[in-house]
C-alpha cells in the first residue's frame, strides 16, 4: 500500500513532485522547445524587459502595466520551452540539467553585473557631461521608478531561463 502524506508539508512535497513529472513528460509545447523557438523567445523577453521602463515614462501607467503583462507572459512561455530547468529544486534535476542550470546561473549573474555595472557607469558619465556643476539634481516621476524596478526585477527573474533557453543545444525541428 503506498504512503499517503499525511501533513501539509508531505502533501506540498508530493505535489510539487507530480508537477514536475508532469513538465517534464508533457509533449504539448513541443513547437516552443527548438533552439530557434527558445533564441527567439530569449530575444523577445529581453526586448520586452527593456520595454518596460520607457512605457512607463512616456506611455504612462497603463500602457507600462500591459508592457509588463506582456514581458512576464513571456518569462511563462520561455520557462515553458525550458521545461523549468532553471528554477527546479536539484533533487528533480539529473546530473546533465544540474550542470546546465548551475552553468546559466553562472552567466545569468555575470551578465546582471555586467549590465548593471555598464548601466551606472553610463549613467555617471552622462550625468558629468550634461551637468555644468556639483549641485545638479536628478528629478525622477512615479512611473519612470517603478518601470525600472519592475524591469530589474524581471530581468533579475528572467536571466537563468534566457540564458538555458540560448544555450541549449537541440534541434531545429519540432519533431526533436
């Protein structure tokens, strides 16, 4: 007779268990998991996640509420063609996906620093060259704050998946 959970953690436990067998064995997006469909979904996320902060500025709330709708729908769809890969616990993960989720966290947090790295010193030299002395103040709104934030956060959220999705290797057909 098999164990049945008899606790919420047992419970939870088992069925993050069957979510994941589920994942992993389903076949219904398999139009999503070639290397062209998972680059192009890589692409249009980053595209998406850079979106966010001047639909915020210059298209207000509501159009930066729809951009990040739409860039978190395709952090869904990439996770999705990557089977999870990236945010599963290491006890689902063979010894090859283990390797490459360890390896696209590697990468995902070296280009996050790169990037925010770039991104500062950009911002520093654009603000030495326009400012004409020390006392200069940078004015911000609500909506340029928030895009920000919510871009990072994304990308933050997005990177290992992007960088699994782009490394990845498989076919090109959706019969693979």
């Amino acid at each position: 007779m098999p164990h049945l959970p008899t606790n919420r953690q047992e419970r939870k436990e088992a069925d993050l268990e069957r979510r994941v067998e589920r994942i992993q064995r389903d076949h219904k997006f398999q139009r999503l998991r070639t290397r062209d469909s998972r680059r192009i979904l890589a692409v249009i996320s980053a595209l998406l996640c850079v979106a966010i902060t001047p639909s915020f500025a210059q298209g207000g709330g509501i159009v930066g509420i729809a951009v990040s709708i739409a860039a978190w729908g395709s952090w869904w769809v990439l996770r999705i063609s990557t089977r999870t890969v990236a945010e599963l616990p290491e006890r689902f993960l063979d010894e090859r996906q283990r390797a490459k989720r360890n390896r696209a966290y590697f990468y995902a947090y070296l280009i996050l620093g790169y990037t925010v790295c770039a991104l500062l010193t950009i911002g520093l030299v654009v603000f030495v060259l326009v400012s004409e002395n020390d006392a200069v103040t940078l004015t911000t709104t609500w909506d340029q704050a928030l895009g920000l934030v919510m871009s990072l956060t994304l990308l933050i959220s997005l990177l290992p998946s992007m960088v699994v999705a782009w490394s990845d290797g498989g076919g090109s057909s959706p019969s693979n």
